[in-house]
C-alpha cells in the first residue's frame, strides 16, 4: 500500500521548503522528487544558518550559565527552568547542523533513498506545523529572558521589564522567532526521516520471498540500508538522545516543583516533557523490532548459509539505532534537581 497523494504531496513540500530556504544543503529537483548538492549562493546561506546557530548555542548557554550562577540577579525558579530548557533546544539544533556539515554527501544518499521508498512508513509533520505557533508565543511573554537573543539589545532592568511598547515587540522579538523555529523544523527533519527510514528497514524483513536465494540477497540490501542509516547519522543519533532525555528530566522536576504556579506552566511542563518521550522512545522501539525481524530472518536462514549464522551477532548489531537512553537516568536527574533546588523561590 502506497503513500496517499496528499501524505506524499506533504511529505515533498517539507523537503522542498528546507531547501528553499536553505537550512539544508541541498536542492529540490521536483520532476525526480529527489535531492541535489546546493551550489554557489545556496551552499552560502545554509553556512550562514550553521554559523549563526554554532555562535548563538555556545553565547546563549554561557549567558544562562552566568545568569543563573551569578549573585547580582535573582531568577525565580521557573525562570532558570525555562532558561536551561531554551539553551538545551540551542545544543540540539546546533548539533542538526554540524552533522549536515560534517556529512552533507552520506546524508543527501540516505534522504533519497528514503524518498524513493516511501511505501508503508507515513512522515509525521502535523505535530510540527502545530508545534510552531505554539513554541512562537514563549519569546513575548518573558523577552528578557537570559536565554532569549532579544535580551542581548533590551534595557532588562529585571526579569519582565523591557521598556518597549508592545507594538515595537514583534518586530524585536523576531530573531528569536527564527531561532526557535528553526529548531522545530531541523529536529522534524531527522526525526521524520530517521522514523521513515527504520520503517522502510523493517517492512523489508517482512516482505522478504520465500525463495531462499532471493531471500539472502533481500536481507542483504536491507542491512546495508540499516548500515547507511548508522553511518549518515552517527553523531547526531549519538547525542540528541540524551540531550532530550535531559530536558525531559527538567520538565518533569518543573511539573512536580512548580505545579502550583501559573496552570499554564503547569501544562506546558508535561505537554512538552510528553512530546520528547514520544520524540526520543519512538525511533528506538522501531529499531528494536528491526532489531527482532533481523533475528527472525538470519535464525531462517543459518541452515541455509552457515556464514551469515556465524556473522548473526555482527549483523544484527549493525541494524540497530545508535541512539541509547535509560529512562531511569531520567528518574535519577529529576531527584538531583528536587533535592538541588529544593527551597528555591519559584
């Protein structure tokens, strides 16, 4: 069963805008609905976007871990956890670029395989286009946030005061805007096809014939896309795990400590902490049933080729995400936080 015409369709208009606008270093060719290397002025903006991102992640994680460490300023407790949480989302999208930068080539091959096979596997990005809107409203309520690019130009005599009218704000607060939407977008791109990928992997173990032959060479190919996923992803599957498992810890220690603040941000803390799970659980349960199906086929096999049964080990490790989380690293960073700022001012 093929992609409908609108999941497709959907699908495609994502990938042409990130190479549109650039984010990605590449080029949309609509005919063969697959991508090209970016030249020239494109292959330009794509490196401005890295190196903004790359100066804005390391000035926003010092500038909030000075704020928060420093005497002259006291941040209520809600004000640090929103600040940690804004330099995290920095790190993971300056962690998207610098694997584009460092395999623009691997990764362009492993989209365009992905985009030839789009069969069974359909690309969630309803949750981004309403992530949007929503994350674009956090920078007016608290602009002088020390984690917020417009707190860099404002006159921040404290945490709320900005000193400029409300219809000046927009327009202030729009590198900020940028930022944070930028980051939406870069973590749906590699999670939507990161996800696409794993289910392309596993539908091939289902579909493989029933001749043996045919059977050996089918898993091969297949393995070999597992071992291309890896390999195109290796630095960011290696990181982004635990940086979202760390916000997920921060999320849930703001819910439980600050459940009696603003129902707001009593909601927001768990909305968001839940959108990470599924973020970060989703790729990993999928690459464990890859996982199984590659069990399954090689324990059908090994009478058949002695080889690939000696070698099952090796080869079932290599369809594996590279991704590792614990959940109870989770539990155990939130007691530290509760502990840490137990009679902080909230």
């Amino acid at each position: 069963m093929l992609l409908s015409s609108s999941a497709r369709f959907g699908f495609h208009s994502f990938v042409s805008f990130l190479c549109i606008t650039k984010l990605i270093p590449y080029c949309w060719n609509r005919k063969r609905c697959q991508l090209t290397h970016a030249k020239g002025f494109g292959l330009f903006i794509f490196h401005l976007h890295s190196t903004i991102t790359f100066i804005l992640c390391l000035a926003v994680n010092y500038r909030v871990f000075r704020a928060y460490l420093g005497t002259d300023k006291k941040y209520a407790l809600v004000q640090k956890v929103l600040g940690v949480f804004g330099a995290a989302g920095h790190a993971i999208t300056a962690l998207a670029f610098l694997q584009l930068e460092l395999q623009p080539v691997e990764l362009m091959d492993l989209c365009n395989r992905v985009l030839s096979n789009l069969e069974k596997e359909i690309p969630r990005l309803f949750v981004m286009v309403t992530n949007i809107p929503i994350h674009a409203t956090i920078p007016a309520a608290s602009p002088c946030a020390p984690h917020l690019i417009t707190s860099f130009y404002l006159d921040c005599k404290t945490y709320e005061q900005t000193g400029v009218p409300a219809d000046q704000l927009f327009f202030l607060l729009f590198p900020d805007i940028y930022t944070m939407t930028k980051f939406l977008i870069m973590n749906c791109f590699f999670w939507t096809f990161l996800i696409t990928g794993l289910g392309i992997i596993r539908n091939g173990y289902k579909d493989l014939k029933d001749s043996q032959t045919d059977r050996i060479v089918a898993y091969r190919s297949v393995q070999l896309f597992g071992q291309i996923l890896n390999g195109s992803l290796w630095f960011y599957l290696s990181f982004f795990s635990h940086i979202l498992f760390f916000i997920m810890s921060l999320l849930l220690f703001g819910t439980i400590r600050l459940w009696k603040v603003d129902p707001r941000v009593s909601l927001s803390f768990p909305g968001c902490g839940f959108r990470c799970l599924y973020e970060v659980l989703s790729p990993t349960i999928i690459a464990g049933k890859v996982d199984t199906a590659s069990g399954n086929v090689l324990s059908d096999l090994k009478d058949v080729v002695t080889q690939i049964a000696v070698n099952k080990k090796g080869m079932r490790k290599s369809n594996r995400i590279l991704a590792k989380i614990s959940l109870d690293g989770v539990v155990e960073t939130t007691f530290d936080l509760l502990v840490t700022f137990k009679d902080e001012t909230v």
